[in-house]
C-alpha cells in the first residue's frame, strides 16, 4: 500500500524535488510519456483497474493528464476534448488520452 502511495505521489507531483526553474509541470509524468507513451498508458489502464486506487485518485491523475493537454501548444482541440472519447468509462478515457499523448513529438 506504501509503495502505491509514494509512486502515485512522484507521478503528480508538480515539480521534482531538484529540477531546474524552467522544468515542466508533472515531470516525472512527462518522462514516461515521453519514453514509451504506449507501455504507460497500459500500466495506468492497469492501476485503474487495481482496486487499490480510489475514484478521487484516479480522477486526480485524469484531471493532470488532461491539465497537461491543455497547457501543452502541441496538442490539438480535438485531441483535448472528449465528446468521442467514449468517455464513460475509464478504459475509453484512458484510450483516447493515450491515442492524444501517441504522437511524433512522442516517438
């Protein structure tokens, strides 16, 4: 239970302990997005489904994820919005968030 709480605290964590001033809100999160968009989203499909994450959890890193579209200029309007997510449910969310994150400037 510790070590779920401490790697859901470095994941949303705004700023890394020793970053520079110019870091990236959510570093650690921009990391492996960066490093393999894919395989990320299937560990967080995963940790959703562990019922060890409560719904105010799940949603705080939803709202980052999504917090991270809207300040980032590379992603589109219709890459943010999710009229077509299939949004009702974790797995549609988690789908089109990691189809709007897989992208070239991810590659």
């Amino acid at each position: 239970m510790r070590v779920r709480t401490d790697v859901l605290h470095c994941l949303t964590a705004l700023h890394s302990a020793s970053g520079p001033v110019d870091e990236p809100l959510y570093p650690q999160m921009w990391t492996l997005i960066q490093f393999d968009t894919r395989e990320f989203f299937n560990v967080l499909s995963l940790a959703f489904s562990d019922v060890g994450l409560t719904d105010v959890e799940k949603q705080g890193v939803v709202d980052i994820l999504l917090r991270m579209m809207v300040d980032d200029p590379g992603f589109t309007q219709s890459q943010v919005t999710l009229r077509s997510a299939g949004a009702g449910s974790v797995v549609g969310l988690l789908e089109h968030l990691a189809h709007s994150f897989w992208s070239p400037q991810f590659a």
